[in-house]
C-alpha cells in the first residue's frame, strides 16, 4: 500500500519537473476531511496544449494519480470571462478497501468564469467520465466531478471553497463513492 501511494508521488513529482520550464503553470491544493489533493498543470504551446498531473488521496479509501492533455481557451476569444479546459486523463485508481488497481482513460474537462463586475470573485467546475470501455485492469467505470467557488487575493493566487464527487466500479462490486467532500484550496498561476 505504501509502495503504491509512494510510486504515485514518484510518478507525479518526475513529470511535474519535467513540465516545469513550460510556459504557463498552475499549482492547485486543496483540503477536505479526510482527503487532500494536488494538481499541478503546464503549459506545453502557446495554442492552449496544457499537460495534467494530479495526486488525489484519501485516507480510508483510495489513493488516485492522474496525467493528461487538455486543450484550453476562451469561450470567445475576445475578452470571455469564460475559461474551458477539454481533453483526456489516465486516472491510476489504487482503492484501499476492494483487491486489485484500475486504470481508466476518463474524457471531460473544466472551466471557470470570473464576474466582470467583480473580476476577483471566480465559479468553476469540472467533469471527467470514464465508461467500461476505457476502463481497465480491475476498473469497470468512472466518474469525477465538482465545483468551486473563489476569491483571487492576488492576480495569480486564488482561495477557493468547494465540493468534490469521485466514484468508481470496480470487478464484482457496484458503483462506490472513493471521495465525497467539501474542501477549501488555494490555486497559484506563475
């Protein structure tokens, strides 16, 4: 178990360096009850490719790496408050309480919205679904999903609330919750 969350980091702290001299770079933590998660996110071109890296733990249930490719931009390239983010991610799902890891290729994305009239208060949101057929190893569905809501103290640090949905089916058991959780967070941009 150790091992496994330990390759995790592992996996997580090689890329994030590796994307490091990329040109944007967002740093996310947050903080629920019993799970805390970062995500660290690189510019890879100046059209929007962004590569993923995520580490979600939680402490009775599951242990969660993920890397992807989003592609992200404006809604309307003229000043939109809107941000997308739309793409793929590998979710490594390692759960503590059923046998066996699952791998699955969940597609979906994120977006947040800054208020014009008052362009330090922020909304977002995210979804990554993964059906049986992406699904792999002990892995037979996925689902993420969540919201936030934010203040940006700084330009490029924001203090966000929030609630995050994880579930996941795995080889002989029905759809199970691995992390259901309000959380607060802090987002850096460098």
């Amino acid at each position: 178990m150790l091992v496994r969350r330990a390759g995790l980091l592992v996996v997580f702290m090689l890329a994030a360096c590796a994307a490091f001299a990329a040109q944007a770079n967002d740093l996310n933590v947050n903080l629920g009850s019993n799970s805390a998660s970062i995500n660290y996110a690189a510019g890879l071109t100046n059209t929007g490719l962004q590569a993923e890296f995520g580490y979600l733990h939680h402490t009775d249930y599951v242990d969660i790496g993920s890397a992807g490719l989003t592609v992200v931009g404006n809604a309307n390239p003229v000043g939109s408050p809107f941000v997308f983010a739309v793409g793929g991610k590998l979710f490594f799902v390692s759960p503590k309480q059923y046998n066996g890891n699952g791998t699955v290729l969940a597609l979906g994305g994120h977006f947040n919205y800054t208020w014009p009239t008052y362009n330090r208060f922020t909304i977002g949101g995210e979804l990554y679904v993964a059906p049986k057929v992406v699904s792999f190893n002990n892995a037979d569905r996925y689902l993420q999903y969540g919201v936030t809501a934010g203040y940006e103290i700084l330009r490029n640090a924001e203090l966000y609330v929030g609630y995050r949905h994880v579930s996941a089916a795995f080889t002989g058991t029905s759809t199970v919750t691995l992390d259901n959780t309000f959380m607060v967070g802090l987002n850096l941009s460098f």
